[in-house]
C-alpha cells in the first residue's frame, strides 16, 4: 500500500467505495455525517484520477466487493469493513452482534448478494451485468 501516509491523521478504517453506485454513495454519505472524529477515509474508486494499482490492488477486485485498510496495513474487505467503519463512528456496543454466527452468515450471505448484484440494481448495466469476476487475493 503505497499511499497510507495521504489520509486524515485520524483514520483508523480506510473505505473503498464506488461513488457511481447510488446505495452506496447514500451510505458513505451517511457515514461522512456521523464520522465527527474524521476516523473514516473514504477513496471513491469511481473517481478518474483513482488508479488501483497506486494502492497494490486492481479495479475488478475493488469493483467486486467493497475493500478497506487498517492502521497497520491489513487488508479487509466485506462485511467486516462496515463492521470497522461502524465501529468508527461509534457504534462498537452493536457491532459485537454482527459477529454471533447466525448473524453474521447472514450479512455475509446478503452482502455477497447485493455486491454481485448491485450493478443491475442500480440500474448501472443493461444487457449482460456483471461485475467484474477477479482471481485476485486482494
């Protein structure tokens, strides 16, 4: 990760997020509003000056499903960066719920299934609409 050093002094979960998708920019929007301690570092992969590789990863895998970083470096992706980015901005007493194992399936299940989804759902694709398939580890 090249570019760690460029975020608020705050952060503590940095987001990927694609702004062309009209749900999640609603949620980064809603974050952004209750992110008063600026521990949340958004970097819109929509945006384009953003290159992936300038952050060790490619486009498909950022397309695919949401990614994050940590303080230290380490990679998450999934649900569990909505648990830390939650966990930001104060919601930790609750986020320890999203962890009990028929809960956390759960979420996993669903936001496999809006990721995989989400173009169309959008209304962002019309004939074929898929998001762009990865073998990355990223």
């Amino acid at each position: 990760m090249t570019k760690l050093e460029n975020g608020p002094a705050t952060w503590t979960v940095q987001v990927f997020f694609d702004g062309d998708c009209p749900l999640c920019a609603k949620e980064i929007a809603m974050i952004r509003w209750l992110d008063r301690g600026n521990r949340v570092w958004m970097v819109d992969i929509s945006k384009p000056d953003f290159h992936a590789e300038d952050w060790g990863m490619t486009q498909p895998s950022l397309m695919a499903e949401i990614h994050g970083s940590l303080r230290g470096g380490k990679r998450i992706k999934g649900v569990e960066v909505f648990r830390r980015i939650y966990a930001a901005v104060g919601f930790s007493p609750l986020v320890w719920l999203t962890r009990i194992p028929g809960i956390s399936h759960s979420l996993d299940w669903g936001y496999r299934h809006f990721a995989k989804n989400r173009l169309k759902w959008t209304g962002r694709c019309t004939d074929h609409c898929e998001v762009p398939k990865t073998n990355s580890k990223t």
